[in-house]
C-alpha cells in the first residue's frame, strides 16, 4: 500500500495541530514513549519532528511534507514547496511574531542603538538578515533556551517569538520592533510533490486543515421565520454566503441556514428572536470548505 509520510510538528504547536487535524477528520494518538503517533489513516505514516527541523527534512526527502512555522523554512534555507499556509499557533488563531526587544530600563530604543552590540536568539540567519537590511552590524548569537533571561547580563537585546507580548512584559523586556511574522505551513518537497499518487494525498490534507482552520471560529445557524418576517430578518444576518433559504410546507414561513463568526452570534441572536425567528438552532462546525 502507497504511504505518505508526514511530519507532526513536536512542542509548542503540537496539541493545537492535532486538534486541528480532528475536525479535518484525523484522529491522531501521541504516545509519550514513541516519536511515531499513530492516526486513522491507513494512507499515511506519521513522525513527531522538532518544528526547527521539520523543513530540512522534508526537502532532502527523508518525509514527503509536514507542517512547521514559515519562519523554521527561512531560517533553514530550504527549498521546499509552501502548499498551503494555515494561520493557527499555540493559543489562537493568529499569525505569530518574532520580536527585538531590550530591557525596560535599557537606552537601548531602536534597532540603530544595536550597533556593535550583542543578541540572543534562536533565529539567527532571519536576524542577521533583518540586521543588514537596516545597516546595523551586531554579534548575534544562538540561544539554546531561556532567551528572555540573557539580558542585560549576558546580552544587549534578544530576537524572540511571541503571540501576545505578555510574557516579554512579565520579564520586563520591551518591544523595539517585529523582525518577521510568521504562520504554520503546510510544505512537501518537490519530488513527492511530482508524485501523481502523493501530490493529490496533499492537496487533499491541505483542502480539508484549510477547512478545519476556517471553521475553528465560526458556527452554523438555522431558525425559522414567517413569510412577512423574511426581509426584516435576512437585514439582521449576516453571513459567510448568501443564506440558504427554503420554504416550509404549507405555505408556513421559511427555513434559514447560514454561517456565522462565532463572535457575532451572541449578540444577534436575540436581535432575531425579536423579529420573529423560531426555533433556533447553533451548532458546531469542524470544516468550512470555500
């Protein structure tokens, strides 16, 4: 039987990848003792990989794709095909940041004021390559860990990651400015890509975690309302498409079935309880396929 390979990403995004990959219809068991989780696809084998290796791997062919942050691809260098970018991360749905930031107390303001000074990360081709953009030579040096706790003793300033910037302010660092933004990747490399048989595995696993990832925020509606209450109610919705709308028996009114950003929803559905909606119902969705 044809096998595709895939790399799971270990760590931090971890949990979140595999919780996303059960609403795009993959259950995936990590076990604590194996690097090899099993999942409920006979068509694939999978393999835990360190984010920071996933790319290397998955260009020289070792596995045919897996998934890890677009700044892991720059920083390694590799030439491997981007398939899909799916905007996910530990916490939320959002793109993450690699920041410069200094210590509170620090004169240190700008990125000007890091001339021949010295920075901790674990970035370090996508910082030196930031740092020649804005002409600023500085020594910069890799992290093996516990980045945030280097300055002021060891270094100058760090390039770090973050979602929200609270653990930054929890150690007194200061933001000076976003070095990159970074989102999961979905990558294979060019040779599984040329694959007739893997090419379409892909891009079935890309349709359906772009699917799940949509969905992640948004939930479906139905109601119920009278003919005369249509127009006023359709003003009240809004909505991903057009809402389906369909006519009950017996001339009794109408069937509305729509998706919504989850966000909205609390407060519209009073909104069209009030102009007459019956029966509504809001329920879950696992993809939402455009």
């Amino acid at each position: 039987m044809k096998k595709l390979s895939f790399g799971l990403p270990k760590g931090s995004l971890q949990e979140s990848t595999i919780g996303m990959m059960k609403n795009a219809g993959y259950r995936v068991h990590v076990s604590s003792r194996s690097y090899y989780p099993s999942i409920d696809d006979d068509e694939m084998s999978v393999r835990l990989i360190r984010p920071q290796d996933m790319a290397r791997y998955v260009e020289k062919g070792i596995i045919d794709s897996g998934l890890t942050g677009q700044d892991w691809v720059e920083e390694a260098g590799a030439d491997v095909r981007c398939v899909e970018k799916l905007v996910y991360a530990k916490q939320q749905l959002t793109k993450v940041r690699w920041v410069l930031a200094a210590p509170e107390d620090s004169p240190i303001k700008s990125v000007e004021d890091l001339q021949g000074k010295r920075i901790s990360t674990e970035l370090v081709n996508v910082t030196k390559r930031y740092l020649e953009e804005k002409g600023i030579q500085a020594e910069v040096e890799f992290s093996h860990g516990a980045t945030e706790a280097k300055t002021p003793d060891l270094v100058d300033a760090i390039v770090e990651l973050t979602e929200t910037g609270s653990s930054l302010r929890a150690n007194n660092l200061r933001i000076i400015d976003t070095v990159t933004e970074s989102a999961t990747v979905f990558i294979s490399n060019h040779k599984s890509w040329e694959d007739p048989w893997k090419r379409k595995k892909i891009e079935n696993l890309a349709i359906l975690f772009h699917g799940a990832i949509i969905a992640r925020d948004k939930v479906g509606l139905k109601m119920n309302i009278s003919n005369e209450g249509l127009d006023t109610l359709l003003e009240k919705l809004p909505a991903l498409r057009t809402p389906t709308i369909s006519q009950l028996s017996g001339d009794a009114g109408y069937a509305i079935e729509t998706i919504l950003d989850e966000s909205v929803v609390r407060n519209i559905i009073p909104e069209l309880k009030r102009v007459g909606a019956e029966g509504i119902i809001e329920y879950p969705l696992n993809k939402v396929i455009l």
